[in-house]
C-alpha cells in the first residue's frame, strides 16, 4: 500500500547537478526513515543517505559534502540534491521508505523504481 515515485534524473557533464525527488503515496502509518541507494553497472548496491524521523540526516563518504537529503512532509516527498557530480555517480538511484502501515506491524523498506543519473566527463 506503499509507492514510492522517483524523478529527477537525468544526463548532466561532471560538476554538474541534480535534484532527485521520491513522492511517497498510499496508506503509511509512520515512517522511521527515508534515503536513497545507488547500483551502478556491475557493482553491488551503495547506500548513499538517509534521514530519520527526526530530520537527522546521514551520508556515505563518497557523497559527503556534495550531496543533500532533505524531506517535504506536506508533500511526503524526499529529495537528494546531488552536486558537482563525478563520472563514478553515474548509477540508478532508487529511495526507499523504512515504515510501517498499521500501529502493531514490523517496519517494513519499501523501494521505489530507480531513476538513472548518468555523468559525462
């Protein structure tokens, strides 16, 4: 009962930027955390960022002052803005939802479809 819509991708040079947006839709009880990973070609799947209930934010090395995640709570919309990006970002990107849909349920991730971010040098 949970989607999760992403958009915001796209083919940018290197040290260029995007906004990457994950609209969160249907029924969720609560939510503990939302973030992004990141699978490029060949690799395994990278955590990437992720930010908690109470808005405390968190990134992997590799993104660390260059990336942003933030939340609209009114739109239940999470973003990661993704500046002066390097060829080795070019991945897909897919958000996930750490939540629940009823008060006594386990937390479950719910994913979204990925949209591909591709870095030219």
């Amino acid at each position: 009962q949970v989607q999760l819509v992403e958009s915001g991708g796209g083919l940018v040079q290197a040290e260029g930027s995007l906004r990457l947006s994950c609209a969160a839709s249907g029924s969720i009880f609560s939510i503990n955390a939302m973030g992004w990973y990141r699978q490029a070609p060949g690799k395994q799947r990278e955590w990437v960022a992720a930010i908690s209930s109470s808005g405390a934010t968190n990134y992997a090395d590799s993104v660390k002052g260059r990336f942003t995640i933030s939340r609209d709570d009114a739109k239940k919309t999470v973003y990661l803005q993704v500046n002066t990006l390097k060829p080795e970002d070019t991945a897909v990107y897919y958000c996930y939802l750490d939540g629940s849909i009823s008060w006594n349920s386990p937390t479950s991730r719910y994913w979204g479809q990925g949209t591909q971010v591709a870095v030219s040098s």
